[in-house]
C-alpha cells in the first residue's frame, strides 16, 4: 500500500508552521473541531466542507499563515487519495457487481436455506459479514434490509433478533476491517501493515460480532418487539434476472482480496527477506490495490457474465458503481487534509509532550479520542481520520503488531454510542420503522457493545503482543 511512513510523518512536523505553545494549540484543536462539529451538526453543511472550513479555522487559531495552512491543508489531502482513493474506487465496483449480479442474493438465500429458526440469528451475522467485506456500510444496509425484513416476516420472528445480528455484521467490518474508508486511512496515518492489520481486525472481529450480534438481539429483541414493517419490504434486487453466480465462486470471489492479503502478511512474517523470490511475489499480489483489482477482473467474469452481463451493461454497471463514492472520496481527502493541518502546526508533538508522563496506554488514549469525535460529529469514518491523525506519533517506536493495534483502538471508538448527529442512525430507524428511543434502545447500545467490546479484544491482544 502507498503510506505515509511515521518517519515522513514525524519529518513533516520537525519545523511546526507555528510557534504557538502547548495551550494555544490545544485551544486551536479544540476550537477546529468545535467548528467542524457545528457546521456539520447545527448548519447542516456536508462533511467535506466542514473538514475544509475546520482545517483553515484550526490554522487561524494556531497562529500559522494562512498559505502554509493552505499547504499542509492541499498536501494531506493528496496524499490522502492517492493511498486509499483508488482502492475505495475498487471495493465501490467489486460492491457495485455483487449486488447487480445477484451474487449477494445467492449468498444469501444458499444460507437461509440451511438454516433452521434458532441458527437463523447467526445466519444472518455470517451474511452480513461476508456481505459486509466489499460494501459500504450504507450500500450493505440498503442490500440487506429487503432480506431482513422478509426473513422476520416470513419466519415470524421478532425484527430485533434478525436485524441486530446483520446490522452488528456490517458496522464491525466497517470499523475495523480494510478496505473500508476509515481503516485504510488510519493504517495510512500511523504507518501500519495492512495485512497485520487485516489479520488482528479479524481475530478481534469475530468475537465482537459474536457478542454485539446474535447474544445481544436476544435483550433487544426483548426490548423493542416489533415486527417488519410491511410498507418497506421491497423487490429483491436480482429478481429480474434470468441467472445468477453460483454460491461458492461468488463467496470466493468476496474473499478473494482478503486472502491475498492475508497470505502476504504471513509469508512476511514467516519467511521476513525482502530478497526472498517468494516473498518478492507475495509482496505484489497481496498488497491492496492488486488484491481489489484481481478481485474486480475475476468479478467481472465470476460475477457479471454468469448472471448474463453483456459487455455493454458490465461496463454502465462500473461507471454506476462510481458515481455514489464521489463524496466518500472527498470527505476521506478532507480528512486526510485536516489530519496534515493538525501534524504540520505541531499537535503531535503537544501530544507527545503532554501524555509522556501519563499512565494511560496509547491504545486507550486512541480509542478515548474517537469516541470524542464519534459522539460530536456522529461520522465514524471523520472520527477515524482525525483520531489517526491526532495519534499518529504515538506510534513511533511501536512495532508491527503495535501499530495495527493502534488502528484497531480507533477503529473501535469510532463506533462509540450511535445517535441522532448520525445518517446510519435514521437509516436504520426509517428501514426498521422504529422510533427515536427504540433506535437508541437497539442500534445505538449495539454500536457501543462493538465499541467496548471491540477496545477489550484488543487490550487483550496487546498483551501478547
């Protein structure tokens, strides 16, 4: 992957573009966000725009000029797109062909077949992770919701013991697994190994879907009984096809980029010489871009010619499949910018300076600032590039497993207590037909079980590690 190393990093901050002291940049950090958080919050103003607007309002208050805020603004958010704009372009396809083919409906229905009523909680977690891996989390939603609801309508089941396992699916993969925006751009940010990451982002995965999932839609289930709502079963997405993939070449086409990845990182482990030929090998096919782009062509053909895809529908369903993520793309750069601007003023420093005498882990700090910045701005991927960029020091003199961890810690605050600052918040309630209070009974009590749970996993692994 092309990552900003905690070298460049740390060679960006060595002459700060101010000589403001440790208070004056607090207040600065703290008045920024407090500007990205009204305007996105109070005026209504897109995140890419608020991160922009905070970005310059951080400089000013800094005391940097304004050119040089500019700069640091313009060169994070380069560097920003040119590490994760392609590969979220890629996962935005292979997400786009999934679905289109109806590959997501055989995925779906081959497991609800097998499934009885009191697996069906854990048939659907399983769906909606594996559905989750390519997905956006708002498109994974909008593919599933049609199957939730017509798999609690059609079994009589209570909508909460359906819904919370493919909801805790699809928010654990988009907190902590890459290809996902926010964790490509915090292992961007503190220079971690993608494939380390990918690996501990599993093992801390499971578990937390697990718990998050299928154990607590019992309680909510409990909590909030209601059934689905029969004005928001749609069509199935794949309905007027007259063919689609098979089950397994559509679930090893999903996976495919993942266990490329995978094999990198412990063939680097393992083997560890650069000058190895097998490992020089393993170095190009599992880094992410080849990974996501043998996964699109193999799709391409897996995927689109098996549902019947002329050449003409395969290539309007690529260009459908970027249009969505253009303001993905743009708040990941403004992040990313914003993540400069704070680095170039010298807040990683005043960091470093500040929590040296602290008792409290980094890991636990990272997590503590996401879910700062979770609960203000209501954006888990905002909250993961700003606490990334905010803690990118920290991870100077960490080691491989270190680093992912760190990125695994923000990963998990940024998914901290859902509530009404958050689009995911009001999808899942409209979908769900569900008032203010059940949501936050049901969605936002399991946003922050994956949370909790989530930082505990990792604590735990940073024991071994």
């Amino acid at each position: 992957m092309t990552s900003l190393s905690v070298e460049m990093l740390a060679a960006d901050a060595v002459e700060p573009i101010t000589s403001a002291g440790n208070a004056q940049l607090g207040i600065a950090v703290l008045a920024g966000i407090a500007v990205i958080v009204l305007l996105i919050t109070k005026f209504k103003l897109h995140a890419f725009l608020a991160l922009t607007i905070g970005s310059l309002a951080l400089g000013a208050f800094a005391g940097a000029p304004l050119a040089d805020t500019i700069k640091s603004f313009s060169t994070g958010l380069g560097n920003t797109v040119a590490g994760v704009g392609v590969l979220i372009a890629l996962g935005a396809i292979l997400g786009k062909l999934l679905a289109d083919s109806g590959g997501a409906d055989q995925i779906v229905d081959t497991i609800l077949a097998k499934a009885s009523r009191r697996s069906m909680p854990w048939a659907m977690v399983l769906i909606a992770s594996v559905i989750g891996l390519p997905l956006f989390f708002e498109v994974g939603i909008v593919l599933l919701i049609p199957v939730v609801l017509m798999v609690a309508k059609r079994g009589n089941y209570s909508l909460m013991r359906i819904g919370v396992p493919a909801l805790a699916g699809l928010s654990v993969m988009h907190g902590l697994i890459p290809p996902h925006p926010g964790p490509l751009v915090a292992i961007d940010a503190v220079g971690a190994n993608l494939g380390v990451t990918l690996a501990l982002g599993l093992v801390v995965a499971i578990p937390t879907v697990i718990i998050a999932g299928p154990l607590f839609s019992r309680y909510a289930a409990r909590w909030v009984d209601i059934q689905a709502p029969e004005h928001m079963i749609p069509a199935r997405p794949s309905e007027d096809l007259e063919k689609r993939p098979g089950f397994g070449v559509t679930v090893a086409t999903v996976l495919l980029p993942v266990v490329l990845m995978l094999v990198k990182a412990l063939v680097d482990i393992v083997v560890d010489d650069p000058e190895n030929a097998v490992q020089k090998v393993t170095d190009v096919i599992g880094s992410p871009l080849i990974a996501l782009l043998a996964a699109v062509i193999v799709a391409l053909f897996t995927l689109g010619r098996a549902a019947g895809f002329t050449k003409e529908r395969l290539s309007s369903t690529v260009e459908k499949s970027l249009a969505p993520i253009a303001g993905v793309l743009l708040i990941v750069g403004a992040g990313g910018g914003f993540k400069q601007t704070l680095i170039d003023i010298g807040v990683g420093q005043m960091i470093l300076d500040l929590s040296k005498d602290w008792s409290i882990p980094a890991l636990l700090l990272a997590w503590l600032i996401a879910v700062a910045i979770r609960l203000a701005t209501g954006s888990a991927t905002v909250a993961t590039i700003s606490a990334a960029g905010l803690v990118a020091p920290l991870a100077a003199g960490m080691s491989t497993g270190e680093t992912a961890l760190l990125v695994l810690a923000i990963g998990a605050g940024s998914l901290f207590f859902s509530h009404v600052n958050d689009a995911g918040f009001w999808l899942v309630k409209e979908y769900f037909g569900m008032n203010v209070g059940q949501t936050i009974k049901t969605w936002s009590v399991m946003e922050t079980i994956i949370s909790v749970v989530g930082l505990v996993f990792v604590l735990l692994l940073s024991l071994v590690l």
